[in-house]
C-alpha cells in the first residue's frame, strides 16, 4: 500500500517539498484505503449484527442506520455524505458524533466511525480527537487497523514521532501478515523522511525477516537497498 501511494505523487511537485513536507502531503487527504476495508469488513460483520439483532435497544437501532449511511458515504466518497453519517439529518437518522455519547459498544464504535469520517472530511484534528477515544481492546484485526489509522492521521498532521510509535504500536498488536508489512513500511518511510536510515532499516528487515507470507515482501528489498546506500 505504501508503494501504491508513493507512486501516486507528482515527482515535480515532491521534489520542491523537503522530505518531511512531501510525506505529509502523502498522507492529508484521506486514510489508507485498505485499513477502512479491514474495519468495514469486520467491525461491519461483527457488531452490526449485533446492534441489527438488539432492536430493542435504541443506540443500537441508531447505529445500524448510521453505520449504512457510512457505508453509503464510502460508495459515493462525497463530503455530503461523510456529514450526514456525522451528523444525522431532520428526517430521524441520528448520527455518530449523537452516538458517541451513548454507553457501551454503541457509545465506542461511533468514535471510531466518527474518527474516520472526519478523516475523509480532511479535518485530521477531529479525526485524531475520535479516533483516540475509541478503546482498542478487543479484535486482533479492528484494533491495530484503528492504531494503523490512527498512525497515518498523526503524520497527515505532521505529528511524525508520534506517528512512528503509533504505527509500529499497531503492526506489534496486529502480529499478521496482512496489516503488520503495511504499518511498518509505513513507520519506515517516516523515518526517512526524518533522515533516520538506521532506523528504518531495521522496520523493512523486520518485514523481511517475519512477514514473508505478505503481499508487501516482494516489493521489501528495494526499501532496504534505498537506506542501505
């Protein structure tokens, strides 16, 4: 996935930012495509069942329709849509910033929704603000994907120790091979940015070492030929 979006930046306008700027250009306007899928795909199979089979329980009736209108938002990627799940509308669906104080699984899961709304909105501030008060106890997948997502709003904000940390933090919870590669790839290419070779060497040789099952091993040894020069 980071060599995906390397690939998408324009040479001409990379070459007049500084590492540190060209990074967070990388990483502003949106979360990474495949840690959205991993929270969709299970967050969505998991606990909307859930919520869909409490009827009786209002937050979780609410959180059903919120959690379509996301769905929806992702369809369409517009920021009308992204608002809607945010904020509700007039015509009885509430939204996830509402349910963020409900209590419970409800209450927590609209943190992260709300996190990652605001995080296709561009408002990196707000994401980061939800985001960290989603409690990532829990699934082995959802919550490394939520620290990996995390992880790239930090560095969208120029936060990029703190993205480091967070980053490596969510391939350790993770352990697997197909969010760990990704996070610490990552991790790795914001160590660059900062001029720490060393460092970032040591994240791609962990790759290497660890994930070779991974869709990211066959592209690994070209990140450690890079810090290696």
């Amino acid at each position: 996935m980071a060599q995906k979006n390397k690939k998408q930046g324009a040479p001409e306008v990379v070459e007049t930012l500084s590492k540190n700027e060209a990074f967070v250009l990388k990483y502003k306007n949106a979360i990474i495509a495949a840690v959205v899928v991993v929270i969709l795909a299970i967050v969505g199979g998991i606990y909307w069942k859930e919520h869909k089979a409490s009827v009786q329980a209002k937050a979780s009736t609410e959180m059903a329709k919120a959690q379509e209108a996301f769905a929806q938002a992702m369809q369409t990627n517009t920021q009308d849509a992204f608002q809607l799940a945010l904020n509700g509308d007039s015509l009885g669906h509430t939204g996830f910033l509402a349910l963020a104080n409900a209590s419970g699984k409800a209450g927590n899961l609209a943190n992260l929704y709300a996190g990652l709304c605001y995080a296709h909105l561009g408002q990196m501030e707000d994401a980061a603000k939800y985001l960290e008060k989603f409690d990532q106890k829990g699934d082995q997948m959802v919550s490394p994907a939520v620290l990996g997502a995390l992880g790239n709003v930090y560095a969208s904000l120029d936060h990029l120790d703190k993205a480091v940390s967070t980053l490596k933090k969510a391939a350790e919870k993770a352990d697997n091979n197909a969010l760990s590669p990704q996070f610490l790839i990552q991790a790795g290419e914001i160590l660059e940015s900062q001029g720490q070779k060393s460092e970032a060497l040591k994240l791609y040789q962990q790759v290497k070492d660890k994930y070779f099952q991974s869709a990211q091993y066959q592209l690994i040894d070209e990140y450690i030929e890079r810090v290696s020069e």
